[in-house]
C-alpha cells in the first residue's frame, strides 16, 4: 500500500466528535433496545409465573375464586405490546443514528481527502481510495450496531436481573450473576482471538478483490489487446474464493458461538432449576415463584447472544477503523495559509524552478519564465519532457525542489486555496463529466450563469444541439470524445479567472476543430467575444459578455502542447526539452533561429 495517506497514530481523535454529534439518537436507541431486552425479559418470567400460579390456585375452589386473572394478564399484554414497539423504534433508531454517523463520516473522509492532492494521491489506486471511503466506513458499523448497543444492553439488563432475582434470593441472584460475568469475560476473548484472523482476512479480501476488480474492468482494452484477459479473470476468481473462504470460516465462527452460548445458557438455567427446586427463599417451598426465577434464568438468552458474534469481527472492524483513521489524520501534502491576497493581474514569473518526484530523476532544471498580464504563451515539448509538471506547480499540485515562482510579485505560497482556485481556471486532457444534466455540468464552472449564458457558450462551442436538461450519465456516455472536450473548454469559458491553464485541451480533435477552439479561447483571453457554431451564437455571446462586464484587459494564457496548431496567435513560445527552456520566442523568431521548431513546424 502507497504510504501518502498511512500515518502510525491509531487515537481515532475523530470517533469521539462523530459520536458526540449523534449522540441524542445513539443514546434513544440504547435506551430502546434496553427496553426492548428487559420487556422481553419481563414478559418470559412473568408467563411462568402466571402459568404456574394459575395452576396453583386452581387446586382448590377457595384458591381458585381468590386468584387475580386479570392484572397478571395484563401485564403480560403490556409487556407484549412493549417489546414489540420497543424492538421496532430501536431497528429504525439505531439504524438511522448509524446511516448519519457513516454519512458524517464521509463527509469527513471527503474534506481530508481533498486537501492531500496529487503529491499525496499520485500514486495510489482509485479501488484503494474507493475501498476507503465505501467498505472500510461501512464496516464501521459494526461498532454501534453490533458492539456497543448489545454490550450495553448486557451490562445494564444484567444488573437489573440480577437486582430482580435478589430481592427473592440473593444466593440464586449469586448464581445467576456470576454465570452471566464468567459468559462476559470468557466469550468476547474467546471468540476474537478465533476470528481476529479471518475478520481481518475479510477486511483486506474485500480491498484486494475490489482494487483487482476496478482495474479488470477498466483495462479490458489492454487485456484483449495482449490476450490477458483469461488470465487476470482467473487471478481474480482466486481473490474471489479467498475472501469468500474467510467469510466461511466466520459464519462457522458465528455457529460455533452461537451452539457454546447455547450450552452455556442451558447449563446456567439447570443449575437455577436444581436450585429453585428446593424452594425460594429461607423458609419458602416450590412454587410460583421458583417458575419466575427460573423463567427469569431462561430469558438470558436475549443478553447473552450477541456476544460472540460482536467480538468475533471485532478485529477487522478495528483494522477498517485504523485505515479511515489513515485517511482523516494524513497531513496535506501542500499547506496552505487560511487568508491571503487577492489576485488581480495574473502576472507569473518563474525563477530557477528544480523539481523531481520523489525518488525519481530531475524532471525540470532552472526553469525561468515570466508571463506578463494577459499575454499568450505556449509551451511545447515532446511528451515526457515537464511541461505538465510545471502546471501542476503553478496550481501548488506540488512544490518546487528549489526556486520560487512569484503571482502578482508575491510567493504562490502566500495565497489562501480559495483564492488560487478562483485565479486559476484549468483545461486539462480529461474533461471529468458528472452523473448530473448539461446544466449542472456548466454550472460548476459558474453557479451565477443564466439559462442563456449556457446556451450562448454551449452554442460558441459546438455544442448548441444538446439541451440543458440532456442528462450526460456516469462519465458523459451520451457524449463523444469531441464533445467531451468541447464541455471542458464550455467551462472555460464560463469562468471570469485572470489566468487560463491549458494542458493539451484539444487533444483528439480534428485539425479544423482544434484550430476553431484555440481561436475561440485566445478571443476569450483577449475579452473578445470570440466566434462561436453559429452568428446567432456569437451575437448572443457577445451581449452576455457586455451585460456581464467581463475583463477587458485580458486574461493571462499558458498552454503546453506538443503540436504547433495557432502558434502564430500566441505572444511568446518556449521550447521545453528534458527539463529545460532551450529555445523561446514568437513564431517568427523561433521560424528563423531555431531549427528543430522550423522542421517541425513544416512537418
């Protein structure tokens, strides 16, 4: 497992808040479970008592017309109608107390995550990360529902039993509590140690199979591709039945548990019976009273049946409970201060920028570049060579070795993340589409935009046939791979940012196509209006753009490619090899002076 988000505290300092903002519902639900337990109870004793002291009285006629029939009978509807409402209220209690806390808990698990970026996410695996924020938290669980509800209930519905049964005997009560205190002490120990094993087994099986199966399911080109697709099924059939192999052991485990509690509780109700059959009390033969006692010894089932199986997946609770606590207590990867200036112009300068990943080689050398207040510059440079490395540091995605890079004259350093966010809009080669309508997707991008403000930038773009209510789906599957592209630059546009980041936004489109949108962005970047699909596109574009007031004074523009499409539109070109700016200019310049541009550019 990557190490980014691993950290070697285990003090869970989340648990205790989490709990304590559930913690009226928690406590509502013990309550009704608690009640549900001692109804339950109640009902089973005082039925053996009315049994018995109806027969009883039934000996004789005197006895017989004495005999109350009704208040005992309906306590024993009072304890029905209890039990029966009580035990429904605490399934939806505690139930709904669990859904909230594991939905606060992701919440959680979501802002930690967020802060880490790529210098802390870069090299782990998305079935790892979805494993984290679905399984592990929904194994938790297992704490409220399964540990801390019956635990509790056994403890204080133990207490009141016991307290019951000595107000008759004490030496039965004696009995009776320390059967049930030896059950507590030698069941939980018991059966965690037997299945610390396979509930962690079970734990990582689970992320082992869903990480196998994510990428199986992803590279299913590359599979077919190099005819390992047979193969990798198979490897994933094993993970498979080793998981479910310790989900067998488990269920065993819980038959197990559940035959010995079974054994135990039989032996505990003979003795009661052994011992009630010489009476209750000092001077007191055989009677009622010895059916309640011994009813009260049979409704120890209730409390002693979830012991084993609460403990038996204690141990994988506890390790899904370490990985969350992994994810909630990793330190961001960049630190950013909470308030800071505000960008206004967008200048960026670059001063001796060393950077390498970690453990890797030199990926950019004293990189020195300034990019005035809305200019155009482009990076070029074959693939591999740090272009998209320098954009992951402008946007503090990572930190440079050495150098500084300067925003507005002040350190990058010395921004708050909302403002960077804000300053920075970003076009990157994949265009994530949400599972949401066209208008939401553009709405990220600019929750103020207008139904026509949409419309206008769908239509500059392109894309004007689809209507803003056209839901796009998991990954935008009604979507082609243009018109993923052409929503990605849509968002672009939408956003009033002084500095526009480009990383190969057209990549996949045709000639025609690219060279329509790079023009349609240097215009956005210029404040101009920019062309669009159609004139009606434009015309309304340009009105929204003056009702809106956008910045007229431009928009500073950095895109790296590997391709020389609109070079001549841009104010300056870098040249970007192994790392280093080897050649820089306009287009002309560099057409005359430098020759592998010159090559390329003919080619």
């Amino acid at each position: 497992m990557n190490t980014g988000i691993t950290s070697n505290t285990r003090s869970c300092d989340w648990l205790w808040p989490l709990l304590k903002h559930h913690s009226l519902m928690m406590l509502l639900g013990l309550l009704l479970s608690l009640i549900a337990l001692l109804s339950g109870m109640g009902l089973l004793s005082l039925s053996g008592w009315f049994l018995s002291a109806t027969a009883l009285a039934g000996l004789t006629v005197t006895t017989a017309q004495a005999f109350n029939y009704f208040t005992p009978a309906g306590g024993v509807r009072g304890l029905s109608i209890a039990r029966t409402a009580s035990r429904y209220g605490e399934r939806l209690v505690t139930h709904e107390a669990t859904f909230r806390a594991l939905t606060t808990l992701r919440s959680l698990a979501w802002r930690a995550l967020l802060p880490l970026g790529e210098q802390r996410l870069g090299g782990e695996r998305r079935g790892e990360l979805l494993n984290r924020l679905v399984a592990d938290i929904d194994t938790l669980d297992h704490l409220y529902l399964r540990l801390a509800v019956p635990l509790c209930s056994f403890v204080l519905g133990s207490l009141l039993l016991v307290g019951f049964v000595a107000w008759f005997d004490p030496a039965k009560a004696l009995l009776l509590g320390g059967g049930l205190l030896l059950s507590a002490l030698c069941l939980p120990a018991l059966f965690y140690v037997l299945g610390r094993r396979a509930s962690r087994g079970q734990v990582q099986g689970k992320r082992d199979y869903r990480i196998a199966l994510l990428e199986y399911l992803s590279a299913q080109g590359e599979l077919t591709l190099f005819g390992a697709r047979e193969g990798y099924r198979a490897a994933l059939d094993e993970r498979e039945r080793t998981w479910q192999r310790t989900q067998a052991w488990l269920a065993s485990l819980n038959g197990i548990g559940l035959g010995l509690t079974i054994f135990i509780h039989g032996t505990l109700v003979l003795l009661i019976l052994l011992l009630v059959s010489g009476g209750v009390g000092s001077n007191q033969p055989p009677g009622a009273l010895a059916a309640l006692l011994l009813f009260a010894a049979l409704s120890t089932m209730e409390l002693l049946s979830p012991l084993s199986t609460a403990f038996a997946q204690l141990a994988g609770t506890l390790e899904a409970a370490n990985r969350v606590d992994d994810l909630l207590t990793a330190p961001p990867g960049v630190q950013f201060v909470s308030q800071g200036p505000t960008v206004t112009e967008g200048r960026i300068e670059l001063k001796g920028i060393d950077f390498a990943y970690p453990g890797g080689a030199p990926v950019l050398k004293g990189v020195a570049l300034e990019l005035a207040p809305g200019s155009s510059t482009a990076l070029i440079g074959k693939t591999g060579c740090g272009k998209s490395t320098l954009l992951s540091l402008l946007t503090r995605c990572w930190e440079p070795v050495r150098g500084e890079i300067l925003l507005d004259g002040r350190p990058l350093t010395a921004y708050s993340e909302a403002e960077l966010r804000r300053a920075i809009t970003v076009v990157s080669q994949r265009v994530h589409v949400f599972s949401a309508s066209l208008r939401d997707n553009l709405l990220l991008a600019n929750e103020a935009a207008t139904d026509a403000e949409l419309t206008a930038v769908l239509a500059k773009v392109g894309l004007g046939h689809l209507a803003l209510d056209c839901w796009l789906g998991d990954g935008g599957r009604p979507l082609s791979g243009g018109e993923t592209r052409r929503l990605g630059i849509a968002r672009a546009l939408l956003r009033d940012s002084p500095i526009l980041l480009l990383d190969e936004p057209t990549e996949g489109l045709d000639r025609h196509t690219e060279a329509q949108m790079l023009r349609l962005l240097l215009a956005h970047c210029r404040g101009e209006a920019g062309e669009s699909a159609g004139a009606e596109g434009a015309a309304v574009g340009e009105t929204k753009a003056l009702a809106k007031g956008e910045r007229k004074q431009g928009r500073t523009l950095l895109m790296i490619s590997h391709r020389l499409t609109a070079m001549a539109q841009m104010d300056q070109i870098c040249v970007l090899e192994q790392g280093q700016i080897v050649a820089r200019g306009d287009h002309a310049q560099l057409l005359a002076d430098f020759a592998p541009y010159a090559r390329q550019y003919r080619r």
